[in-house]
C-alpha cells in the first residue's frame, strides 16, 4: 500500500468503520445505561429555586468556591484543553469542509493561524494535566491503563494534524492519513473508556440535581 | 463464592440503577473528590479518595451491566469482587465515610459519590462485612428499640425530669396532638434538657405534642450499616405509632441522620408517602420566629461559630433555618468560609462515631482537625450545632486535643433566652 492508498483507505472503508462503531458504540452505551431507570422518590420533595437538573447541568462548568486553589492544574488546564479540543474540531475550515462533505451543513471558522496557536497551547494543557496525574498523589493512586490509554487517544490527533498542517516529520499525505487514522481510533475508543463522559456528563450531572434538588439543595 | 458473598454481590446488583451507571461512566479519575473529602485532606492518603471507596460496586457494575465487562467476564478476563477485598474495603466505606456527601459537590461530571456509598453499604451489610460498632448499634436498635440499648423507663425518666423543671405534664401517647416528638438515643441520655427546651417552645407557640412509647427513637442505624430491610422496620415503628395517634406532624429531633431517615428515605423504605408531614426541629423553630412567636430576652454575647449537620443542612435541604435562628439569640456569631451546604463533617456520621476500633478513632480524631482550625481562624470558644451526634464527636475531639473550647446545642440555646 502506497501512501495515496493508505489516504484513500482511511477516508473510505477506514472512516466508516471508525464511524460505524462510534454511532452504535455510543447508541449502545446510552441504552445500556440509561435505560436501567431508577426508582420514584415517593418522599414529598421540597422546592427551592435553583435546586434541579437542569440547573446542575449548568452550575457544574463553574469550579466549586476553593476548589481551583486546592487543584489549579485540573481547572485551569482541564478548561484549556476542553475548549482548545472544541475549537480546533469545529472551527477549522478544513473540518467544517469535512463536515459539510459528510452532513450537508456548515458553519463559519476561525483564522488557521489562530488554529494553531490553539493547537499549541491546547497540546501544551495536555502535556500539563498528564504530568499532573504523574505527579498528584490522588491522580496516580486513581490512574489505570485506560487513563494512559485515552489520554494518548487525545493526544495523537491533535499532534499529528498539528505536524500535517505544518508539513512536518513526514510527507503531508502519509501525516494526513495518520491524523485521519488516529481520529478513528478516537471513535472506536471513545464510547467504551472513560471518554464517553463526553455523553455521560449531562446525564449524570442532570440526576445529582435533580435527585438533591428533591431534597431542595441546589448541588 | 460464600454464600453470604453472593447475596451481598446480588444485593449490589439489585442497587445499581441508571445513575449510578451513568455517574460510573462518567468518572475521569481527576481526584478532586478527594480534596472535598475530610478523610483525604487531613490525612493527604490517596486511598481515601471518595470515588476509589466504591471501587467494587463500580466493578460489579462493570461486570453485570455492561457488555464488554460481560464478554471479558465469560473469557475470565475480570476480577472478581471477593470477601477479602470487601473486608478491607470496610475501613473505606465506614471508618473514612461519614456520608457527609461534600464529594458529591465537587464533582465536575457530576457523580453523587454519597448516593454509591451509601448503596455500596447494601452490599457490605448483609455480606458480612459492616463494622462490628455499627453492627450492634443495629442489633439493638432492632430487638431493644434503639442503638444505644435504651428502654422506654429511660425515656420516663428524662420525661419525670423534664416535668419537673418545667412544671408542666408531658403528653404520652395521646392521640390528636399536633406532633409526635422523636428523640435520639444520644439525646436521651446526654442532652435531656432538649425536651425540656422543646416543653418551653411548645407553651410559647401554643402547640400540643405528644411522645410514643412504642416510638421514641429517630435514629435509624438500618440506613447507616445499609441493610434496608431493617431500616425499614425500625421507620415502621415511628409510621404506625404517627398514623395511629393521628398526628398532624412528626417533629425530627436535631440528630441528622436521624432526619434523613425519616424525612427522605423513610417514605421510600416503606413505598409510599406518610399521612403525616416531617419537619425538622430548626423548621418549626424557624417558622415560629418568623411568626414572631420566638421573642427573645437577652442574646448570647462571647463570639460564635455555627457547625452545620451535614445530613441536616447539605443533604437534608434545611439550608436556611439554622443561620437566622443563630443570629436572633447570638450577638457575635461569626460565620465560616464553608458554610451551610459546604461546612465540613465533624467527623463520625454515617454511623462512624459507632466503630470504636483503636484506628477507627484515631482516624476521626485526625479528620477533626478541620473543625479545629476552623475554630481557632474564627478565634471564638463557643461552637453551637444542632445534632446529638455530631455533639458526642465534637465533645470527643475537645477532650482529645484538650481544647477549651463550648459545645451548644441551637435548639436548647434559643430556648434558655426565650422571653418567659
């Protein structure tokens, strides 16, 4: 396989599979999850305004009063890269032609070279948290292969679209076929580790609002 | 597998529902529940970390509710829950958690930690593997009436005594009063000038109560070991004894867990609402002194600080009775940095302050450091609080560090400067 079939590989049957096992990975997930339900409080609840679901959806983006003293790599790196990511996925104008070539719609982008400083700083975030979870007692207690393992998932298309861009390491073809293959293992990955927080993170945090917001404590 | 084993296991299965799915996998393993955890943050242990306690229910729910833990089960690629592990993982699900549920703030992903702790406990109680302190608290609440083995002539007595000072008659088991007044054992044995204080606030508001000789106890040690079906019989006791004097309310005494037990998991112990409605005694406190029915005489003068239950304020949703109360009989109360639903536990809910294990309490001693420096910051010698048990905690801590320092319980306070 040359380069040009390599590229051709990974847009085509490489990327259905990838999206395939993303969409009914993630389907999957939800069902199995969510559909466990759970039990009726029968206990009269107490209303108080601010106290549900909906709003802890929201109020959990804020860091808790101190917290950010007590951990600042986890917010302030933690927010970095969350946004940086939601940046460069959706406000690079070759990913919004992709997206448009895919679903039919798109959207306006941000200056390429805005993009790359993003790039930069957001891989820089990432290295950060990553030597915080080395380094942070609690982080490492709690860290398994799976942290190792998704934490490189994230990393590596960041990283390798940054170098196809660049035109850096290796001929632009081949790096663009390793960032499109290393975004598809990100999918396949994505709905059976811990990134599927990605979907989780509502439905969790819309349940501990609600379920405290019975009691009348907004959480 | 044991037996005992396998019915714990069933019973963690029996537990794990949609949230505590979607709460498992959402979890980044980011930590910074432990930086809310007592335990951690006095100790700087790592194995306290909330989310690392409920480490073999999340595996358990791996295992049984997910597919790829399914499949890795069937090849034998997982690892399975054993005895040993949850006999070392008692130290974590008791000794280090009070179920204060300040973890559960924190959370980024928004993962109720103390809601999994508290279902973990299912597991751990009818596996075996409960403490042995929480262990006969629960015996006898079930087959005495309360966990500190106490009998009605206890509670006469305290009622005698309470008369006397009063001078006035005590209601007992009379039916159609406005309220039936719940006690805790602690409160019973250590604090009975809370009846009396209670006697003082009844006469003041023009309110009638009554006491149940087949249910004085609120506190409920089913729900702190995590055995429901006992939780439900013992907040049975306290539903038919209401229903059949045909109370109007069920007063909580200050205890906190006692109030989660019978305001919020009792109705669903038992399946269905009350005919009655619970209120927790800083509500009706608080809703007379709005009533302007709690005139005080004079106030307390040496400056202040106010402990919050946790199970009372950040988990049982009184949130706004307890500063305003303090503040109509107190004249320096000074308010802490983390404050109502953030103050931080004693140190012995959840049942803890029943596990009198050497490293139990060496535990709770070292954990109650945060208490302590809140104190000494705020630089006052009075501490008011309004639960029996974080009173015999806190009281504990003082003679261990030697401190010099007043424990008042809120209800007697406003009581001992009401206008006669």
């Amino acid at each position: 396989m040359n380069e040009m079939q390599f590229l051709t590989w990974v847009r085509g049957p490489g990327l259905d599979i990838a999206v395939g096992i993303f969409l009914l990975g993630v389907l999957w997930r939800l069902i199995e999850i969510y559909l466990l339900g759970r039990k009726q409080d029968v206990a009269p609840g107490r209303h108080r305004e601010g106290a549900s679901g909906l709003h802890t959806v929201f109020r959990r983006s804020v860091p808790p009063p101190g917290m950010v003293k007590r951990s600042p790599v986890s917010y302030i790196g933690g927010y970095i890269f969350h946004i940086g990511l939601a940046l460069i996925v959706f406000f690079f104008m070759p990913h919004i032609l992709f997206f448009k070539s895919v679903l039919g719609i798109s959207w306006p982008g941000l200056p390429s070279q805005f993009i790359d400083l993003v790039t930069v700083v957001t891989m820089a975030a990432m290295v950060v948290v990553l030597f915080d979870r080395i380094n942070k007692p609690v982080k490492r207690y709690l860290s398994t292969f799976q942290d190792w393992f998704t934490w490189t998932l994230t990393f590596l298309p960041l990283l390798t679209g940054w170098l196809t861009v660049q035109h850096l390491l290796l001929p632009y073809t081949t790096m663009l076929a390793l960032h499109i293959l290393s975004v598809e293992l990100l999918l396949i990955f994505l709905p059976f580790t811990k990134l599927f927080h990605a979907f989780t993170v509502f439905g969790s945090r819309w349940y501990i609002g609600k379920i405290n917001g019975h009691r009348g404590v907004p959480v | 597998m044991s037996a005992s084993l396998q019915k714990g296991i069933n019973a963690l299965k029996e537990v794990i529902d949609a949230p505590v799915a979607s709460y498992f996998s959402s979890c980044v393993h980011c930590g910074l529940c432990a930086e809310a955890c007592l335990f951690y943050v006095e100790t700087g242990d790592p194995k306290y970390t909330p989310i690392h306690k409920l480490e073999p229910l999340r595996r358990v729910y791996e295992q049984e509710y997910t597919l790829l833990g399914r499949l890795a089960k069937m090849v034998g690629l997982s690892k399975p829950v054993t005895d040993d592990e949850l006999e070392s993982w008692k130290e974590l699900v008791y000794d280090s958690c009070t179920m204060c549920g300040r973890c559960s703030m924190v959370c980024p992903v928004g993962n109720d930690i103390v809601y999994m702790v508290r279902k973990l406990r299912e597991g751990m109680a009818v596996s075996g593997h409960a403490p042995d302190g929480i262990k006969g608290a629960t015996k006898r609440t079930v087959e005495i009436g309360g966990p500190m083995g106490l009998k009605w002539p206890a509670v006469a007595n305290v009622i005698k005594k309470a008369e006397a000072a009063t001078g006035e008659a005590i209601n007992v088991d009379k039916p159609g009063a406005d309220y039936l007044v719940l006690l805790s054992s602690m409160e019973i044995v250590n604090y009975p000038e809370y009846l009396e204080a209670l006697v003082k606030i009844f006469r003041k508001a023009g309110l009638t109560f009554t006491l149940a000789s087949d249910a004085f106890e609120a506190t409920n040690a089913g729900i702190q070991i995590g055995a429901s079906d006992i939780a439900k019989v013992i907040v049975s006791r306290i539903v038919n004894s209401a229903e059949k004097l045909g109370v109007k309310y069920v007063l909580s005494p200050e205890c906190g867990h006692a109030y989660m037990a019978i305001r919020w998991e009792g109705p669903n112990l038992i399946g269905r609402p009350y005919k009655f409605e619970v209120v927790h005694v800083l509500e009706l406190l608080d809703d007379l002194r709005k009533k302007g029915v709690l005139k005080v005489k004079d106030k307390f003068k040496d400056p202040l600080i106010l402990h919050d239950p946790c199970q009372i304020v950040r988990r049982g949703g009184v949130l706004d009775a307890p500063e305003p109360l303090i503040q109509s009989v107190a004249e320096n109360y000074i308010p802490v940095v983390d404050k109502q639903k953030w103050n931080w536990c004693c140190g012995g809910g959840g049942g803890a302050s029943a596990i009198h294990t050497e490293e139990a309490e060496a535990l709770r001693a070292k954990a109650f450091g945060i208490k302590k420096r809140q104190i000494e910051q705020a630089g006052v010698g009075t501490m008011v609080t309004f639960c029996a048990n974080c009173r015999i905690v806190i009281e504990e801590a003082f003679d261990h560090y030697g401190m010099n320092t007043q424990l008042l319980g809120l209800t007697e306070l406003l009581a001992e400067h009401l206008e006669d």
